[in-house]
C-alpha cells in the first residue's frame, strides 16, 4: 500500500535527476520512506535516492515495490504548474498507480518489478572532497558542450576545475576556493568522465543547490546533492574513461 502528496515541483525535480541515466524504475517503500537504486543499460552511471516522509506533504506506506515509466510520470506533470499538490494512490488490485492533479485523475499501469534487481552501490573512499553551488557547474558544462565528449574534472589544495579539449577548440572552468564552498585535496587528482552523463545530471539538479563532489585519479566520481528541501539524498556514481596508451 502506498498513498501520498506532493509538491509538483519537488516530483518534477526528482523525475528530472532519475530520467537522467533510466525511464523505467523500481521504487522500494516502505513506512520509513522511499529508495531507489538505478544504473543505466550502458553501466556507467548509477544513482540512489532516498526520500524520507517529509518530503511529501502526506506519506503513507506499506512496504511495496513500485515500478513506473518516468515518460509517462512526465506527461502527468504537464498537466500541474508550480505550486500544486498531486495526489498519489496505489491500486493493488490493479496493479496500477493513480494520480491526481487538481480535477484530473491519471491512473497508469505499474511495471512487473521481479526482474529489477538492486545494484550494489560501491563503497569508494575517495580522496578530494569539494562543495561546491550547482550553478558554477551549470556554467562550465554550458562553456564545454559541442567541443568534445568527454570532460576532465581537476583538483588540487587551491582550485577545481572542468576542462573540455576538442579538435581546435577547448574550454576550462577554475574555480579557487574562496568560489567553492569547501575543499578538501590531500593531492592533485585528475579524471576524465563522459560529458553527456555528467551534463545531463548537472543540468537537472536545481539552481541554488549545494553540490558534493568526491574525485580520486581515475576512480569513478561520486556526486552527492539533496532535494525536496533537504529531505530527499542522491548519490550519483559516474565511471571514468580510461585513456589506453
């Protein structure tokens, strides 16, 4: 059994980080709160997201697992604007999620989850440690778009840095740390990551939030930021690519 209420914005911008890397999804529920572990048909990203009650308006929950196409979440979206609340309801018999916005109801056939297994998230003790406002990472990935297809995240005890390098053109973005919120960099590190998942991340988590960056020398990165007024966490892993001599 699952029943609860919403914010529309506070969905749209948990469908915006998921949609990301997968479209269809399982949820896990329980009275507690709601986990989702995700990785993309390619491997090389993987998100969990955890949402507690609060981020909700009402919560209500047995534990269930809930699969769902995010396309179709999306077009239940369209039909709210900022400010409303979309009522949530499981049909157990069903088997389908109804959802309510305003006078409209939408009600969508759940997905069979029984092949939708949890990824194990991986346990990384990564060396740099940086905090920095999502805007500054929305600039630089504006600045490296349409130049290369990877991009390269730096750091070192002064400075983080993105840098692009094409063909003929290149772009950088430094930021010292008096432009970040933290830094914490025994040593330099340097990894190169695919800038079309990095992109598409950075470009879905809202302006204004605080992003926490931990990067080691060709280790995947780990992207952690909150949601939902501090009520939802996500973490983000992104593999590297690995240069062959």
């Amino acid at each position: 059994m699952f029943k609860a209420e919403i914010k529309s914005e506070t969905l749209k911008g948990l469908v915006n980080v998921i949609s990301t890397l997968i479209d269809e999804v399982k949820f896990n529920i329980t009275p507690e709160g709601v986990v989702l572990k995700a990785v993309d048909p390619a491997h090389v990203g993987m998100i969990e997201l955890s949402m507690s009650p609060k981020a909700f308006e009402s919560y209500s929950a047995s534990n269930t697992e809930i699969g769902l196409d995010l396309d179709k979440v999306k077009t239940v979206l369209k039909l709210s604007t900022m400010g409303d609340i979309i009522s949530i309801e499981q049909d157990e018999a069903k088997g389908r999620l109804v959802f309510k916005v305003g006078s409209v109801t939408r009600s969508m056939n759940l997905i069979e989850t029984s092949n939708m297994n949890d990824p194990k998230v991986p346990q990384l003790s990564l060396s740099a440690k940086i905090g920095v406002l999502v805007d500054h990472l929305q600039k630089g990935i504006r600045a490296a778009e349409a130049i290369s297809d990877h991009i390269a995240l730096k750091a070192d005890s002064e400075s983080f840095e993105l840098s692009c390098t094409g063909d003929t053109d290149d772009a950088n973005l430094k930021l010292l740390k008096k432009d970040l919120e933290s830094l914490d960099v025994p040593s330099p590190v340097c990894s190169m990551f695919p800038l079309d998942y990095f992109s598409n991340l950075i470009k879905a988590i809202p302006a204004g939030t605080l992003v926490k960056i931990e990067l080691d020398s060709d280790y995947p990165v780990c992207i952690k930021f909150k949601l939902a007024g501090g009520e939802a966490s996500a973490f983000y892993f992104l593999a590297p690519r690995i240069e062959s001599d």
